[in-house]
C-alpha cells in the first residue's frame, strides 16, 4: 500500500512539472479533479467516540483529540486491526480511499511497593486491573502484623488482595502493633500493681519496699541466685517478665565510745544479740556498764535481752574515784581533804613555825625531794602530803674600823662563831657590840643564840702613844705662796709602813690650830704624798702625825725642796703599762740599771705580796712582770744599790 502511494505521488509530481512547462496544463485542473473525489476517514476502537472525517483525495486526514482509556496507553492509529503493522502519520499520509483508522491501546502495568519497618519484599508490576499477589506475612520482633494499608500513619485504608485491583502505582505500608507485656513484682511484703508495657520500653520503676531489719537490694529477673539484676534505665521489657524482691538482711554496727575506749567495734545482724567485751579499765576510775544514751546514762544495755536493731552506739560510763588527801608534819593541823582522781588538791595556806621557813609539801618524807606542785600535780591516789620545814639561817655580819671578818651564816638558835680579836693600829679591841652608838649590849658567843640577821660592831678603844723622833728621809714641803691656799706635801711617805694621822698645823709649841679642819683625824696611803691644803702666812709650822704607835712633829724647814736619796746612775725614772692590769705588768726605765736588784709589791697594808730580783737591766728594755693578785691598790718597788723607785700599781 505504502509503495503504491509513494509511486502515485511520483508520478503526480512528473505529470504536473511537465504540464506546467510546457504551459498547457492550467493550475486547477489539478484541483478540480481532486476535490471531486471524497472519502471517508473513519476512527474505531475500544471506546472510541470519534466522527468520521471526509476528506478530498490527496487530502490530509485532520488527527482527532488523543483518545482516552482507563487503564491503558493510546499508541496511535492504525490501517490494520489487531495485529497494528501499519501506523497512520497524518503529517504525510494522504486519503485516497474510504478509510478506516483502528486505535492501539496498551494496557498500563503498574508497580506495587511493599513499605514499613523490617520490610524486604520485592516489589510487584502488576497489570491495571489484575489483583497483586499477596506476601507472606512479615515477621517483626515485638509487633504483630496488622495488614497492608494503602495510607501511611493512619492505617485507614487496608488492602485485600483478594477483590482489590491495581489500577495505579501503589505504595502498602505494613501496620505494626507493638506488643504489650506484664511486669509482675514478686516477694516478701511486696504489695506493688502490675505494670502493662509495651515492646522496648522501659518498665517505671516503682519505689524502693520497705521490710524491717532488711535492706531492699534490687529487682532480679531469677529468684533465688538473684544473679540477674533488673536496670529500669537500661533494660527494655520484651516479654511478659517477672520481677523478685532481694532482702539483704540489715547488718548494724555496735560501736564502743568512751575516754581510753580501744574496742573493735561489732557487726550485729537484725535481731541478733552483740556480744559482750571485757570491761574496760581506765585509772583513776570505775566502769560502771554499756548505756545506750551518752548524757544521762539511763539506758543500760544488756547484753543477753537487748537485740541489735539499727547501729547503736553504746557508751562506757565512768565513776571518777575520790581519794583523800592527809595534810602530816610538825605543828601541823589541817583537815584533809576528799580530791576526786586527776584533780588538784586545794593548796592550804602555808603554816608558820618559830624560827623555820616552810619549804612546802613533799609526798616523801624522808628526802623531801618530790614536792608537790598544787597547780600541776593531780591526785591519782590516797596521798600524804609532808610539810618540809627549813631551819632559818641568820646573817652575823662584823664591822668596824679596819675590820675584814668574813659574815657567818648561823642557823636559827644556834651560836655565832667567835672570831680572833681584830687588830688596830693605835687601839686596842674591847669586844663585840650589838649597839653601835653606846657599846652598852656585847655580844656573849656561849649563851647569846641568833634569832636573826645581826650586826656586831668592833669596840675601839685608843692606845697611849709615846713620842718618837720622826723617820729618816721624811720631811714636809709647800706649794704655793701665803696667803693663799696651798698643799703640804709629807716626802718619802713610801718609807712608812703605817701613815695616818692626827695633823696640826702650826706656828707655836702649845700646837694650837690654825685651821680647823686640819686637825680632823684622817687616813693616808702611805706611799702618796699627803696633801693638805692651808692658808697661812708664816713659815715656822710644823705637822703631828702619828705612825708605829707613837707621834712625833715634823718642823717645816723653810724650804720647798726635800732631800731625795741619790742615784748613782742618775735616777732612773720608772714607767709601768697597762695600769690598771689585770695579771701582767711591763715595766720600763729611762737609764740602764748596773747589777742585781730588786722589785717588790707591797699592799696598802705594807705587806710584801710578790718579790723578784734581776740582773741588770738595759734602757728601753721591757721587763715583763706575771703575778696573781686580787685586785685592788698596790705599790711598786724597785730597789737597786744605789737608789729605791716606787710606782702606784691598780689591779682589776
């Protein structure tokens, strides 16, 4: 058919180009011929309602509206019916005949999904109108199935697969319905309601059951072991689940308090009895039980009758000892006294005896070595306290002119020691006296006893002197010039052993004084020159000194110039460094001695207390001089052949 067309237009095409060249074949002859020739176009097919359409020859057919069939796809019109080799195209076939176009449906197949949790199923393609087929029922732990639905969440519309037909695409999501599951709680004095909950959830964990003397120690999904513990937070329910109650019986402490407490303390089950301790020992103290309650000391517990119920602490109580505290000694009367244990006695006051000092108390009595200190020591025993009773010791103390008598320590009602009758230059001693002023109360050593500090005083009484010449080498000198005042000056001092003196100065025999304050008695260092300081205009005076238990005058002479020993070597003038010392001495001279001499150190007594002798000596030479002295004044002497030097010497 389609060959014939095609050659029909070929050589329609030839027949009108010739025509046309030639100029003899006029435009609508074409024409005229064709459109006296119409054919009907007819449309069949499964519910096609289309009007035939008449159409010229060599005329286009017009395409009708696409066709519409539920269920299928329109695929075009075809000249064949059935088998549909032939396609009309209205772009290019031309109508010639009557003809009739057959449309071709293809019926529609459509997919069918199967969706929802746990779901692996295939999916089906399923032609319109044909029923799916249906699974096997999926299996989900926890739910049971609950069908195929065509709507996801609502699960309205289910789909039976025996009289619903795919005419779609279709989706069926599975329904699940979880499952619903019974926790049951079981045990001793468990009165708990079941719990209804669903697949994977938590059960709610009811609170803790109370027993007496029990501890609650969990749920457990096996009774008896009780292995298996049930964690409301983790654990999820599925299956119907039974959970048991463990008791852990209760097991309490039993503590022991009290001062020098050192007991283990004890672990009692609910019910059970503890078990008694050794009674505890604290010094100083009685243990008087176990209480229950620490103030009052009420509750005694007891140990066979009382059961352990909760920890208990039980508390040791004490009863302080009292003891007594006995006051013993000479002339002693003092209560005693009722002291409780590690408390201080009460110090009584302090008890007097004639002529002793109380020493205190002492818990020995033989020794009287531990004292008893009231403030710190405490009584811990029935105590005896000794009073010690020290004999006074009294202080004799002996003075007077010249007098160096050590003091003597005397006990009370004792006798002072009589010492040896002093010496005193000039006097002569006539005893010891309690009274300084009138010497009317002596001191008797055999019967007088010394009842406290006292001082005995030496009684002096003045020796008749006798005249003597004066010593050689002495002599008196002046300074200064009338009327003013000036010193006399006794020379050679050094020479005597003894200077003191009783001085008048004076211009007549009858030695009257001219200046009173000269004729004081007074002392002199004998090795200084005595300066006396005068106010007189005449040059015949003299000066009464007494020395060596006699007195004589020396006459002043006129002159102010004493006769001095000569040198042979010219005076060698002494120098003594460190002064004052201590032990050591150095000594130097300004000219060189020729020969043996001697040095000496005399005390302010003129009693020799150290002496050496030399050979020589040579200017600026140091002699180097080691004593042990006390300190005090001391008087340097150096005698060579020819002269006698003399220098003033502190010890420290």
């Amino acid at each position: 058919m389609k060959l014939m067309k095609f050659g029909l237009i070929i050589y329609g095409i030839l027949l009108f180009g010739s025509a046309y060249a030639q100029g003899n074949f006029p435009m609508g002859h074409f024409g005229n011929k064709a459109t006296g020739e119409t054919f009907t176009v007819s449309f069949a097919g499964e519910d096609i309602e289309i009007e035939p359409q008449n159409i010229q020859y060599g005329a286009f057919a017009k395409p009708p509206d696409t066709p519409e069939r539920e269920g299928y796809d329109f695929y075009g019109w075809f000249t064949d019916n059935g088998k549909f080799y032939d396609k009309w195209d209205f772009d290019t076939d031309v109508v010639t005949q009557d003809t009739t176009l057959y449309a071709k449906w293809v019926i529609k197949t459509y997919t069918v999904i199967f969706v929802g949790e746990k779901i692996c199923i295939m999916p089906q393609n399923i032609k319109h109108g044909d029923h799916a087929s249906e699974p096997e029922n999926p299996v989900r732990e926890g739910f049971d199935f609950g069908g195929w639905f065509t709507d996801n969440g609502k699960f309205d519309d289910k789909w039976d697969f025996d009289t619903d037909s795919v005419t779609q695409d279709t989706t069926l999501y599975a329904k699940w319905d979880i499952k619903t599951y019974t926790i049951t709680f079981v045990g001793k004095e468990i009165n708990i309601e079941p719990q209804n909950i669903k697949h994977g959830d938590h059960a709610s964990e009811p609170a803790n059951p109370v027993r007496e003397g029990f501890d609650f120690g969990g749920w457990f999904t096996d009774n008896g072991k009780f292995d298996d513990k049930w964690d409301f937070d983790t654990d999820s329910v599925t299956q119907d689940t039974t959970l048991y109650a463990k008791w852990d019986i209760k097991t309490y402490t039993i503590t022991f308090v009290g001062k020098e407490i050192n007991i283990e303390p004890q672990n009692i089950k609910h019910g059970n009895h503890a078990s008694e301790p050794e009674n505890p020992v604290r010094e100083g103290f009685d243990f008087g039980g176990w209480f229950s309650d620490d103030d009052t000391f009420i509750n005694k517990w007891d140990f066979y009758i009382d059961v352990v119920t909760q920890d208990t602490t039980l508390y040791a109580k004490w009863v302080i000892k009292t003891y007594t505290v006995t006051f013993v000694g000479d002339q002693i009367h003092i209560k005693s006294q009722t002291i409780k244990h590690g408390n201080h006695a009460f110090e009584p006051e302090n008890p007097v005896r004639e002529g002793f000092d109380f020493g205190g108390w002492f818990s020995d009595y033989d020794t009287f070595i531990n004292k008893w200190d009231f403030d710190t020591d405490v009584v811990t025993q029935d105590t005896t306290l000794y009073a010690k009773w020290v004999i006074k010791t009294y202080t004799v103390t002996f003075f007077g002119e010249e007098i160096d008598i050590m003091p003597q320590n005397i006990q009370h009602g004792n006798h002072a020691s009589k010492p040896e009758n002093p010496v005193r230059e000039g006097y002569d001693f006539w005893g010891w006296f309690t009274d300084s002023d009138s010497f009317s109360k002596e001191w008797d050593f055999k019967t007088d006893s010394v009842t406290q500090d006292i001082t005995l005083w030496a009684k002096w009484v003045p020796k008749t002197f006798s005249e003597c010449n004066p010593p050689d080498g002495i002599c008196i000198k002046r300074k200064g010039s009338a009327p003013h005042y000036s010193n006399i000056l006794i020379c050679n001092a050094p020479f005597l052993k003894y200077l003191w003196g009783y001085i008048k100065i004076d211009d007549k025999d009858d030695a009257s004084p001219l200046d009173s304050a000269s004729s004081k008695y007074q002392y002199f260092d004998y090795y200084e020159e005595l300066r006396h300081e005068i106010n007189i205009e005449s040059f015949k005076y003299f000066v009464e000194i007494e020395y060596n238990n006699c007195k004589t005058r020396i006459f002043y002479q006129g002159k102010n110039v004493c006769p001095e020993i000569q040198s042979n070597n010219g005076g060698a003038k002494i120098h003594t460094y460190p002064n004052p010392t201590k032990q050591q001495l150095s000594v130097t001279f300004e000219n060189d001695i020729n020969g043996n001499f001697n040095l000496f150190l005399r005390d302010i007594l003129g009693q020799t207390v150290f002496s050496k002798q030399y050979t020589e000596y040579r200017k600026n030479e140091v002699l180097r001089v080691d004593f042990n002295l006390c300190s005090g004044l001391y008087l340097l002497i150096i005698e060579t052949k020819d002269e006698v030097l003399t220098s003033k010497i502190i010890i420290e």
